[in-house]
C-alpha cells in the first residue's frame, strides 16, 4: 500500500519487533542500518525507543529482514508482541482484545507529527491501513481483515496470541478463500474460532 512520507511508526513499537529478531542479530542489523534506522556503530537492539522512525523505511528493512530469515519466522514474532504488552484494564475479553489491535496499531504511528489515534476523542487518522475486526453474531469467531502494510504471517501472529491470551483453546487461521498480501492481495483475512 502506498504510505505517505510523513508517517511515522514509534520506536517502541519498532523496538518490540526488533526484539523479536534477536535470533538474527546480524541480519536485522544489516537491514537498519540499510535504511537509515541505527547506525552502524550500534549493537542492532539500540533502537532508540524515545524516537519516530519513517515507517516506508522501516516497511522496507522489514521487508529485507524477513525475506532472508523467512516468512514462517513472521509468526512466532507478532505473537512475542501481545504477550509482551500491557494492556488497559478495560481490555477484558476476546472480543475487546481483538478490537484494540486497530487502536494500539494507530497510537503507535503518527502523521504529519499527529497520532493516529486520538484516545479523548476515539478518532482516528487514515493512511496506515487497518486490523478491521467483526465478530461473528451467534457464533464464537472474530474475523479480522488485516489492509496495513505489515506482512501476513506477522499479523496473523498477533491476532493468534491476542485470542488465546483471553480463550486458551482459540484458532486463528488464514481464511485461504481471500486474497493474501503475500501473492500480492490488497488484505489478508484471519478467522478465529474458539
Ligand atoms: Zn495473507
């Protein structure tokens, strides 16, 4: 998808997805420092958290990293990313979970040096794309079409491990009758049943 050059992606949420490559220390190094988001005397875990970064450049160092260390590896690091955060108390239940992706994922960009997600007002900037999630009426399933520019496996990875931080017994799966990011699809959809 096309973003525009003034957004920007939190160091802290850069950093939580750094963390997740320390398996492949000189591999993500190699990537930031390509696009300009650490130096090369830095150890590759120095992201500065305090700062914004470009996220086209850092889409594009993602991109790299995760063509070398393979799509599969995307998984078990957007799962790492729920279960490392704090979450506020009102995040109570499947359903709430799920919905605050969306939420958490616009606070942690911004444009034009605005947060994407304003928590006073509930509104929110476009240009990032989204995690749309729609439950199911009368049934236990959430459907969540990810149109942002993260890679599927990492957000499916996410999704997985927001659902079963609330139901342990919780699926989540790539609904193989739509489109995928990965053979160039504008979305990817991920149902969850539990
Ligand atoms: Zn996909």
């Amino acid at each position: 998808m096309h973003i525009e050059a003034s957004v920007e992606v939190s160091g802290e949420s850069l950093g939580a997805i750094v963390d997740g490559f320390k398996k492949y220390p000189s591999i993500a190094a190699k990537y930031l420092v390509k696009f300009g988001l650490a130096r090369p005397e830095n150890q590759v875990m120095e992201v500065d958290r305090q700062r914004w970064y470009p996220l086209n450049d850092w889409i594009a160092a993602y991109d790299g990293i995760a063509r070398e260390i393979g799509y599969n590896s995307l998984y078990g690091i957007g799962r790492s990313i729920p279960e490392n955060a704090t979450f506020p108390p009102h995040i109570q239940d499947i359903y709430s979970g799920i919905a605050s992706i969306d939420v958490a994922y616009h606070l942690n960009h911004r444009k034009n040096g605005q947060l994407m997600f304003d928590p006073a007002t509930g509104t929110m900037i476009e240009g990032i794309g989204h995690y749309h999630a729609k439950p199911v009426e009368g049934d236990n399933r959430i459907i969540c079409v990810c149109d942002n520019p993260y890679p599927c496996d990492f957000d499916r990875g996410i999704i997985a491990a927001m659902a079963t931080r609330f139901e342990k017994q919780a699926r989540t799966v790539h609904d193989s009758e739509s489109p995928c990011r990965k053979k160039g699809g504008e979305s990817c959809t991920f149902v969850t049943w539990w």
